[in-house]
C-alpha cells in the first residue's frame, strides 16, 4: 500500500508547512529551508519493503539539516540510502562532503549531524530502515556514509546494490511479506560487502555468505531467461556446480526452487495486473504454459487464472509461500 503525501494542490504559503511536516515525518525529524521564495508543487509516495521504507520523493530547490538538537531530543537511529534520479545534491556528514549526480548514491546516519543540500528541482529515491535491524559495525558504517558510489560501473558491487535496489522499488508491491524480508536482507549483505571493500579488504576470497548474495543477485537480474542453469550460474562466478548446490543447501533450499519461487512471484504480480497469463510466463522463463500453471497452483492453491480473477474482484487472495 502507498502512502501518498503531496503540496500539489496547496497555495504557496501552506506547503512550506506542510512540506516541512511531511519530510520529518516520513523519515526522520529535519530542519528544512527553502532555496526558493515561493515552494513548487512536491510529494513522497512510501511503502513498505521489510524493514525499508521505500520512498520517491520529487521536490524543488531546499536544505535538510539533521542537527545535534534534534539527535538529542529524539535519539532515532536510522540509516538512509539515497539514489539520485535527477538533480545533484551535496550531502556533509562526519566531516565529509559528497556530489550527488544522477545514477549515485550515498548512506546518511541519523545518529550523527548531517546536512544536505538541493540546489534545483530533484527527484530521488530513499530506503530508509532501523540501524538495530542491519549487522553493520561503526566501522563499515562510517565507510559508506558520505561517500558517493555510482551505479553505472558494470559488475562493480555499487552496481550491483543500486540494481538490486531498484528492482525492489519496482516490484515492492509484488513481494510477499517473507519476500520482501529476505530479498531486503540481500541488499544489507551487499551494502556490507560494499563497506569492506571500502576499507580496503580484498574479497578475492570470499565467505560462502558473500558469493550467495552475489549469486542470487545474478539469479534476479536473468529471470528471464529460460536457460538460466545451474551450470551457467555457476560458471558466471567461477565455481563449480556442486558447490553452488552446497550454498543452497545450508540456505535451507535448493537452486531451482529458489529460482522457481522467485519467478512465481514476479508472476504473480503481473497477474494482479490483468495481463495474459501464457505472456506472462513465457516473460518470465517458463518455457511451458501448462507447466506454470501446475507449479503456480501447487505454490499457491490456486490456477493462475483464479488468482486473478480474485484480485480484479478484491476478494480474499491466498498467502504467498
């Protein structure tokens, strides 16, 4: 569900309020000025992704500040990941100062001041979540916070957390509650392996914990194709198919039903949308109808074609596995 909050149809004087309330309210408490006399029209659409808080938020010119006041008075702990779509931004934290561009972004902590600074219209994406919910040290923290990364280098880990982060933005509608923890828990372990290579620890040799999070970031990224095996999953990352087997395994499943899972529920939610339920599964890899139909069911207890005609209808959908 979203929550939608918008100036769009207040007068000039009531959304510097309204806007002020608004930004606090939906992270955390912010001192707020206006780079322009008059507020243009702005909004924040959220929802919930685990323990993200998935917000777009589209605004004019402004400076947000978090001061040592208002750590004090509220003692919030939160960490905030920023993906600039458009516009720059200059975030200071810890003595640091950063450019956002279009395609970066950077990790601000509530529990130390920070300013940022919107000089222009921007638009951005936010995933803000509880610092009690990420295993991240002090240490790793301070290597991502105020720091830019870009999203635009292929195969590098920054790449890799802002398309991970982005495909969840898109389908967080589409992910059931159990879903949407575990694939948020991925991007926690990716922003770690992120944080260590900023301290200049080498990952050549990397924990069983590490290559999964970044096998199963491979496996999201070719749902779609239908001739995604294990033996090319595997080969990608230059290990061999038994041990890709064995990674599963302590994860508690297998390759192929995790990879089955995952295409059901993008499956799903396509479904939710009135589109064809044969194009629908050729979209995402399964190469036979009737084949989609019989695991959809077996998954759901339901056809594909019953579940969606409950949600056109609203009735009461099955629990997603």
């Amino acid at each position: 569900m979203h929550n939608v909050l918008s100036t769009k149809e207040l007068s000039a004087t009531e959304r510097a309020e309204f806007w002020r309330n608004a930004v606090s309210d939906t992270f955390i408490p912010l001192d707020v000025a206006f780079l322009e006399d008059a507020p243009r029209a702005a909004s924040i659409i959220s929802r919930r992704l685990g323990p993200f808080q998935v917000s777009r938020v589209e605004a004019g010119p402004q400076r947000v500040a978090r001061t040592s006041r208002l750590i004090a008075r509220d003692g919030e702990e939160y960490l905030t990941l920023s993906l600039q779509h458009w516009g720059t931004a200059r975030l200071e934290q810890d003595g640091g100062q950063v450019q956002l561009r279009r395609g970066t972004f950077t990790v601000s902590d509530s529990g130390r001041p920070f300013s940022k600074e919107l000089p222009g219209a921007f638009g951005f994406t936010a995933f803000h979540w509880p610092r009690t919910t990420t295993g991240l040290t002090d240490r790793s923290l301070r290597a991502l916070t105020a720091t830019v990364f870009s999203s635009g280098t292929l195969g590098s880990t920054a790449g890799l957390v802002a398309s991970h982060l982005s495909r969840l933005a898109r389908g967080a509608d589409s992910y059931s509650a159990e879903t949407a923890w575990r694939l948020a828990s991925t991007a926690i372990d990716l922003l770690d392996i992120l944080a260590q290579e900023q301290l200049g620890q080498d990952l050549v040799t990397q924990p069983p914990n590490v290559v999964l999070v970044r096998v199963k970031d491979y496996m999201l990224r070719h749902l779609c194709d239908p001739d995604l095996t294990p033996e090319r999953i595997a080969s990608a990352h230059f290990i061999s198919v038994r041990y890709l087997h064995r990674l599963f395994q302590k994860d508690g499943t297998t390759v192929g039903r995790w990879l089955l899972l995952r295409r059901l529920e993008m499956c799903r939610g396509e479904l939710a949308r009135a589109t064809s339920v044969a194009a629908t599964a050729g979209r995402w890899g399964f190469v036979s109808a009737s084949h989609f139909s019989r695991v959809f069911k077996a998954t759901y207890g339901c056809t594909p074609r019953e579940w969606q005609a409950a949600s056109q209808t609203a009735d009461l959908l099955p629990a997603a596995v």
